[in-house]
C-alpha cells in the first residue's frame, strides 16, 4: 500500500472493521453449529462477548501487517484475525468478573456477567480459548500455510494468551493492587498482559504471510512498542475520561492499582507513550516495510479518545 493509496484511519477502519465483523459472525456461528453441543446459555454470553464491539485493534493488526508483508486479503486472513480478537474477548469476559475488576460496564453495555451470571460467563470465557486454537489453526491452513507454520501460528497466539503473556500478566495486576510498582515492574506486567496478545498480532501476520526474518522481528518490535503505548495511552484515559465517553467505569484509582500517571503524571506518561509509537515507526522503516496503515494505527494507538 503506497501513501497515496492510503485513504485515511477513519476510512481505513471502517474499510477493515467489516471483514473482522464478518469473521467474528462466521466463528460464533462455527461454535453453534459444532458437533459436541454448547449449551445454549453459554452460547448466548460467548455472543454477548465477542459480538459487543470494540476497537477490534488485533485483527485490524493482523490484516495491516499480513497486507503489509505483501500477502493479499481474503476470506481465510480474517478468519485468522479473528481468533486473536476472541482470546481478547474470552480475556475481557474474565477481566470484568467480581473476583477480578468486578465492571459493570463494558463497551457501553453491561457486562457480560451482568447479564449472563459469573457461572455461565467463567465456562463462556474458557470455551472461546480452544476455540481461538482451533479457529487459527483451520484459517492458516486454508491460507495454504503448511503444517509445521499453522502449528507455529497456534503456538505463537497460545503462548501470548497463557501463564507467560496475558494471563500471567493479569495475575501479577491482581498481585500489584495496592503496591506502588516501579517503572520496570510496570512494564514487565503490561508487556504480557497487553503486550503479548497485541505482538502476536503482528507474529501471527508475518508468519502467515511467510515473511523473512528481518521483517518478522521488525513486526515484533512494532508490536511490542505499540503495546506498551497502548497500555500507557489506557491510563491516560482512565484518568481523564468520562465513563460516557469510555464504555467503562475508570477503575484504577478504585483498585489502587499502579499506572503510568500515578509514576510519571500526565505529560511524561504521555511522552513515554509517543516515545515507543516512534520506536515502533523506525523499526518499520529500518526494516524497508512500507506501510501507512500501520504508522497510522501506532500513532492512534496514543492520540485516540476511548
């Protein structure tokens, strides 16, 4: 994609936001027709949990960085896509929990447990893990990725999503609560509970698309800067935004969790979150990528509202 073909983030959103949708309606649909029966209950909250909404940033990073590697858009990349914006899902179900942030409100709805009951949205949240597994290793496939590459496709998702990425990022967050963490603390937890999922994104892209291995790490230090970002620009908003304006009560002052405000304040962490979108840039271009859409989506990444 050249710079004058790029038609701008809000068109670009809009242009990917349907083909992700689509995925997501195909894998739900997938899970209701399977031949081991989910009960119907838990069926209706894993809807309520994935078809809610969002920013869909993951598969958005997926299908950017997979076009960017010079593959071509189809049905199957999305359906790729789609298996990291579940595991997203399934962790935001949990997330929201009363054993863990106890939210009301998510994406402007209520919560899935709200609605559902913890019971039915715990076994909902576990579901959509092999699923994600499962659903990422039949659209690699189907994008004519052989063996040995779809079983590193699923690996590289279930590794960013388990004890070593997300969810043991989000332990060490309910282990946080009340301590004041220092900067290298601070990092190490969102490096794997935000991080992790957000680089795969990028992982997963290069190597469905069969990448070499400079722009493969070039895709990964991307990530992980914009992961970073992502986290920092969250707590910026969280201590500055409406729940209006975000779908979400801010939560982070009522857990006494550590941010990136409380250590730096506002204008530091601000820069500290610029900082990596202009690590994640260079290392684009270091690397010869050419790709307006991702340069764009790292710099949404910080100047974005909710």
């Amino acid at each position: 994609m050249t710079n004058s073909a790029f038609p701008g983030l809000d068109a670009y959103l809009d242009s990917e936001s349907g083909p992700v949708e689509r995925a997501l309606e195909r894998a739900i649909v997938t899970l209701e027709q399977c031949e081991a029966p989910i009960e119907p209950e838990v069926l209706s909250a894993i809807r309520h949990g994935v078809m809610s909404g969002g920013k869909r940033l993951r598969p958005i990073l997926f299908a950017s960085a997979y076009q960017a590697c010079g593959a071509e858009a189809k049905e199957a990349s999305y359906d790729l896509a789609a298996s990291l914006e579940m595991i997203h899902a399934y962790s935001l179900m949990h997330d929201d929990l009363p054993c863990m942030d106890d939210a009301a409100l998510r994406r402007g709805r209520a919560t899935t447990h709200r609605v559902h009951g913890e019971d039915v949205t715990i076994r909902a949240g576990a579901a959509l893990i092999p699923a994600a597994a499962l659903q990422a290793l039949d659209a690699s496939g189907r994008l004519g990725c052989e063996q040995a590459r779809c079983l590193t496709i699923v690996r590289t998702l279930m590794a960013a999503a388990g004890a070593g990425g997300m969810v043991g990022g989000q332990w060490v967050d309910l282990l946080g609560e009340g301590l004041a963490l220092g900067t290298e603390d601070l990092d190490a937890l969102h490096r794997m509970k935000t991080g992790a999922l957000l680089t795969a994104s990028l992982e997963m892209a290069a190597l469905a698309a069969d990448a070499d291995s400079d722009t493969r790490d070039a895709l990964r230090t991307y990530g992980q800067a914009i992961g970073l970002a992502f986290q920092i620009a969250d707590d910026v908003l969280d201590a500055t935004a409406s729940a209006e304006t975000l779908g979400k009560n801010p939560s982070d002052a009522v857990l006494d969790k550590s941010t990136y405000v409380a250590l730096y304040g506002l204008e530091e962490a601000l820069r500290r979150a610029r900082y990596q979108v202009d690590i994640a840039v260079s290392a684009l271009k270091a690397a010869g990528i050419e790709s307006p859409a991702l340069v764009a989506l790292g710099r949404h990444v910080v100047e974005r509202r909710k």
